[in-house]
C-alpha cells in the first residue's frame, strides 16, 4: 500500500469544484496506483473544516459547518481515503524539522513542519502545491509531489 497526505491546499483543491487546482487535484488522484491510500489527520482535518467556513477563502460558497462536516464525511466513504491518528513519534520529528528555523519566527514554517513530521512517521508522501513546502521536504530527504 502506497500512502499519501495531502495537504490543505490539495484537500480544498479536491472539494472544490472551482478551485484553481481543482484540475490538477483531480488529475493527479486518477492516476494513483490502485493499492493508494489518502490520508487525513486532525491538523488537515481541522483545517479542512476551517478552510470550508471561511468566507474570505469560499467566498460566496462557503459552507456552514454541518456542511463541511457532510464534504469531510463524503471524503471518509471513499475507500482510498483514511483518517491515521497521530503516531507517538510525531513529536520528536517535528522538533527535528523545526530546527532549521529555530533562531527566526517560523508562523508559517511550524506547520509545514508538522506536515512534514506527520508524513515520515506514517510513511507517507506528502502532496501538496506548496512549492516551498516541497523544496523543503527534499532538502529534508522526505518524499513529497506537486499534482499536476
């Protein structure tokens, strides 16, 4: 089994029909191996939530709650797609990708961090159109692709 994780960027791009990256979302989850397995976990399932009831990212399509909860659901029904709790290991792998930003404000960098973190310790390839992001997962020597 191939494990990928999608980061928020790819999951709004999934479950929105008009997003800019619908397309290459779309197109690159029809070409999986057959045996792959999309992966949530409670910070991209947060953020998913987040993301659909945020009228300044839906604009007008934002959703209320009870909505969102409903795309994260459907998202749950389909059999390539599982929700992997935290492994206890995340913690130390986390610190490690952390550091090369320990001497600055890292806002953004720690949560790219902990993606990071996450998809080495449940052995996932991380998927996201964060371009940054992803120079940084191979400087890191962790596994990560841009859809498309």
């Amino acid at each position: 089994m191939t494990l990928f994780f999608p980061d928020l960027n790819v999951w709004l791009a999934l479950s929105v029909a008009n997003h800019s990256h619908s397309a290459d979302s779309w197109n690159w989850l029809k070409y999986l191996p057959v045996d792959a397995k999309l992966v949530f976990s409670r910070y991209t399932q947060i953020g998913l939530l987040r993301l659909l009831t945020n009228a300044s990212v839906m604009g007008e399509q934002v959703l209320i709650l009870r909505k969102a909860w409903k795309v994260y659901d459907s998202w749950l029904e389909d059999p390539r797609v599982e929700f992997y709790p935290e492994p206890r290991s995340v913690d130390t792998a986390f610190r490690h990708f952390t550091e090369p930003f320990a001497a600055q404000p890292a806002s953004k960098s720690v949560g790219d961090c902990w993606l990071l973190a996450y998809a080495k310790e449940i052995g996932a390839t991380l998927v996201t159109f964060d371009r940054a992001l992803h120079e940084f997962s191979r400087k890191q020597g962790c596994p990560s692709v841009i859809p498309g």
